[in-house]
C-alpha cells in the first residue's frame, strides 16, 4: 500500500503487527491463504444466501467462485460468508417474515468483519431486498449478482411460467377441466434447471430493479441462471468490486431518489411485482431517502407496461434477455427516465445502455404500442385503507377496476380455507372478497395470500376473476383484480377489521378510491367495539417482529432498523 493513499477498513484487522494482528491473520492462514493476501489490499466478501433449502439460490456457491476468480485478478482478497437464506417456496409461515430477520444478518455480518465491500449473491425474492437492506445499513460499497432466472418451463409442446401457470392449472383442476395426472406432469416441466421464477414474479422484478437501481452490471436482471454468460458477469462483477473499494463509491452514492424514481418507472414498463413496493421503502428507509408509497402512483403509475412477460402478458424471463433485457427496455423508455443516475459500473445509466438493442418488438414492444397504457402500481385510498392500499391494474381484469359489490368476509386464513369452497357459501361473481389478518403483525409476516382462489361455486360459472381486497401480499407471479396490502392492516385495528358481511364496497381505480359504505359514525362505532387479538407469540424473532414491524405502506421493516449505523466498529476483540 503506497504511504499517500488511505488504508482501506480492512487494515485496522490486517495491518497490525502485535498480539491482535497476529490473531487475525493467523487463524485465516489455516485456509492456506499466503502472506500477500493480508497486505492491505482489498478484501472483497462476498455475502451468499447459498441454501438447498433455497432451491433458486442452489447454485450460488458456484457463482462465487467466478466472483473471486475476478476479485484476485484485480488484486483483491475474497472471502466467501453465508447469511440465513429464504426459499419462498419451502418457507412457513412465509419467507417474508424473515426479510427483516436476514438483513440484519447481513448488516452485522458486513460490519464485524474485516471487509472493505462486498458483492452480494441472491435470487429467491425476499433474498434481494434482504441483502440490500443490510449493506445500505452499513454502506460499504456493494454490488450485486443475482442468481438468474431458470430456462422457460415446458409441458404438452408449450411455455409454461413459475407460479403463474400453478395457479390456472389449480383452477382448472378446481374447475375440472385438468387431470390429476396432468397437473402432476406439469409440475416437472415447470422447474427446467437451476434459477428463479422464470415469470416476472418478485425475484425477477426485484433482479430487474437492481440493474434500473445501477446497482449491478448491465444485463444482471435477465440472463438465464445456467447461461455461461452470467458466469462472466459474476466474474467482471469481482473484479469491478475492486475497483469500486477503491474509488469508495457506496450505495448511498448510487441509490439516490433519482436512482428510485428509475426504479419505479423500470418496475411499471416490465410489468413488475407489487411486492417491489414493501422492498423499495424498506431499501430506501435505511438510506434515509425521502421516498413513499405515494411516489410509486406519482412517478409510476402513468408509465405504459412494454414487456410481455407473465403474469401480465405471454413471454417468460429467457424471451425477455434474448430480446435485449433491460438495457433494451431502457432505451426505449427514452426520456421517461434519468440517464444520469450512476450506477456501480462506473458509467452512468445512459452510457450502460447507449448501444443496447431490441432483438424482438414483440417482446418489449414500442412505447407507443404498448403491451398495457399507465401500468405502474396504484396507490388507492378512502375510509377502507387510510394509510393505502395498492392495486396492480395491468394484472387485473379492465372491467373491474370501477366495481361496487357486497362484501364476502373471511376473518383469518383459516376461516377462509374452511369457507371457500362450501357449496353453501352465500357469494356471487360481482361480490367483493375480504381477507383479513393477513398483514404483517397479523400473519404475522405478511404472506402471499391476496391472491386468494375463487371459490368453486364461481369457478364453476366459468368466472376466473373477482375482486378480492386483504391486508395481504401477493406473489409476483399471480394475477387479477387484487387489492393488497391495506394499510393499516385488519390486526392492528385497521377499518378492515371492521368489515362485515353484506357490507357495499367500492372500487375505483382512476379516481383511487377504496370506500366502504358506511357512516363515519358507524365506522368510528365499530372500531371503538374492536379488540385486539391476543398474542400467542410470546417469544423469539416473532415476538421481537410482530412488536417492531412497521405497516406495509412503510415498507414493513421492523422500526428500530430504519436508518443506517456506518460501518464502524470502534472496539477490538481482545
Ligand atoms: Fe424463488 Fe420464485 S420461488 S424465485
């Protein structure tokens, strides 16, 4: 290390030569690293949700190894550390409870060892925003490689899409009009190789949102998890992480407001998941930025959906990347978006994607012809949902975005899979159904049950979609007319909690309004006679969430982690 040039963090491990340097360095050797590892150079970790039990995260041991074969070429020092890994589809009671848990992990795992940065490794949706939300809490500087999504799923000679196409094969077992047998065909087909979700579900939007955040290499939202190519990328992402530590660029540095502003709009154009919402205020909660659900209407909703991917439209993630991924989608977003924005390859966005090109217009079509007009989130408010409620109107059907109808109320999940199917379950198609507890305290965790099943009785009339409003989440993968994350939520005594049977409820999408149809006074009755569940979780993370967590409309992180803490640690171990 030159005598001009400041040491990096890692120094004040490294570069010692008494009793606690010796420590340091000594028990490291027994990897059989060399003397020159530890001569003040970077050390780049390198922060892995890597789980079998996290199957689109599997492989991301063997990406590692391309991420440090680029960080020892560009003169730095890897090392690899596991955190707590999410696998949304193995996970109870959902993996989102854990969101907040994992990126405390990462944040004190960053800030306790000697790293100088690090470039983050995950896929399966609650990994991402984790990962990031730790390293804003520390801001060291950071960049991301995600897993990649899987090849295309195939059944019976056609494209078949993660998550979205589960639930229509559901329903139309549910409805008779698919076998048993060929459901369980259709399960192999589905899961083709190593990745995630293949739609543009949550892994894939929030993949995507990295890249429009410019917080990963160009093309790190699309390429296919198996594709040689995303190998490279991890490789490149190594060795620009070297570089990155020593121009000192942090997070707060590429998330800006404008960065988000990017991201917003990015999330409309492909057609993006809700969920990107809870994990974009919680991101920028730890930058500190002035960023709100508000801005996701403002910003993004009169943005035109250009991506034909599942759920809104036909194509999966490997059409999406053939066709010119994001850089492609961003070029032809035009001035809808600020170039300017930096982002972690050390150009700016604009200069990343000067020379992309469209491969396919079918895929990303033209902005004036476009797959859906103003497809970003909606952000609806009234009497039903003070703190708002958001609506995905390009998943949803068109002639129910103005809807008024009766309210069918299910108080808990429970209820409502003991319910839904009941021949004598007093509901009809223009009906409206309630879920309730379903929110972040309520659940707890905030899963992905908004999207809840029709019940057979309307399955059977041929009606595939109905209103449904909850306090829940829904997958990225998952389509309709779905009201979510009404805020505040039915368990923190919420006007949701209140809704009773037969109630009128009106939907109005462009005038974003969600009204129930009752008094004020009767409103303010019903919850003066509201109480409080009792809580059965007296102990452990879940009493520490449900104690702590903040509503959905503030992105449902838990309130003492708002914020950033440096990555400073003052004290030594011995
Ligand atoms: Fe992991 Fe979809 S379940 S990405």
């Amino acid at each position: 290390m030159p005598k001009d040039k400041k040491p990096f963090r890692s120094a004040h491990w490294y570069s010692k030569m008494d009793k606690d340097g010796f420590i340091h360095r000594s028990w490291m050797k027994n990897q059989g690293f060399p003397d020159h590892a530890f001569d003040g150079r970077p050390i780049v970790g390198i922060c892995n949700t890597w789980s079998e039990l996290t199957p689109c995260n599997s492989h991301l041991r063997e990406i590692a190894e391309y991420v440090k074969r680029g960080v020892w070429e560009a003169g730095g020092f890897p090392l690899e550390f596991p955190v707590m890994s999410l696998g949304e589809t193995q996970m109870r009671p959902t993996a989102m409870l854990f969101r907040n848990l994992v990126s405390m992990d990462v944040e004190e795992s960053i800030r306790a060892n000697p790293i100088d940065g690090v470039v983050l490794l995950g896929g399966c949706d609650k990994t991402t925003p984790a990962q990031l939300m730790g390293a804003c809490s520390v801001n060291l500087p950071a960049m991301v490689i995600s897993s990649g999504p899987m090849l295309n799923g195939k059944h019976c000679g056609s494209d078949i899409g993660s998550g979205t196409d589960v639930w229509k094969f559901s329903e139309k077992v549910r409805a008779g009009e698919m076998s048993q047998a060929e459901f369980m065909r259709a399960e192999s087909g589905m899961s083709r190789s190593k990745g995630t979700c293949m739609t543009m579900g949550t892994a894939s939007t929030m993949a995507c949102i990295v890249e429009a955040l410019g917080m990963s290499l160009p093309e790190n939202g699309t390429l296919p998890a198996v594709d040689s190519r995303r190998f490279a990328m991890a490789h490149m992402t190594g060795r620009r992480m070297v570089e990155l530590i020593k121009e000192d660029v942090k997070p707060s540095n590429i998330m800006t407001r404008t960065a988000f502003e990017n991201a917003v709009k990015i999330n409309a154009a492909i057609g993006g998941s809700t969920n990107a919402v809870v994990h974009l205020l919680a991101i920028a909660g730890r930058l500190g930025l002035d960023f709100n659900l508000q801005d996701f209407d403002d910003i993004g909703a009169k943005i035109p959906c250009i991506v034909d991917l599942m759920p809104s439209g036909k194509y999966l993630m490997e059409d999406l990347h053939y066709a010119g991924g994001v850089p492609a989608v961003m070029n032809k977003m035009h001035d809808r978006l600020d170039f300017n924005a930096m982002s972690v390859s050390g150009y700016t966005i604009g200069e990343n994607i000067s020379d992309a090109k469209c491969y396919n217009d079918e895929v990303i079509r033209n902005i004036d012809t476009p797959l859906r007009e103003a497809a970003g989130i909606a952000v609806l408010k009234g009497n039903l949902c003070p703190k708002g409620a958001i609506i995905k109107p390009s998943a949803a059907t068109p002639e129910l975005l103005v809807h008024t109808g009766k309210a069918v109320v299910f108080e808990n999940i429970e209820d409502y899979k003991a319910r839904v199917d009941d021949a004598n379950l007093d509901v009809n198609p223009e009906d409206i159904l309630v879920l309730k507890g379903c929110g972040p305290r309520g659940y707890p965790g905030m899963p992905e049950v908004g999207n809840m099943a029709l019940p057979r009785k309307i399955l059977e009339q041929g009606v595939f979609d109905m209103v449904r409003i909850s306090d829940a989440r829904m997958s990225g993968t998952a389509y309709g007319t779905v009201i979510l994350h009404v805020a505040p939520e039915a368990d923190a005594g919420g006007p949701l909690a209140v809704v009773k049977n037969g109630d009128l409820i009106s939907l109005n999408v462009p005038s974003r309004e969600l009204k129930l149809h009752i008094s004020d006074q009767e409103l303010d009755q019903r919850l003066a006679g509201w109480v409080a569940p009792v809580q059965q979780y007296k102990r452990g993370y879940y009493k520490l969430y449900i104690d702590t967590v903040m509503q959905a409309d503030q992105g449902a992180d838990l309130d003492f982690l708002v914020g950033n803490s440096t990555a400073k640690v003052t004290r030594e171990s011995h």
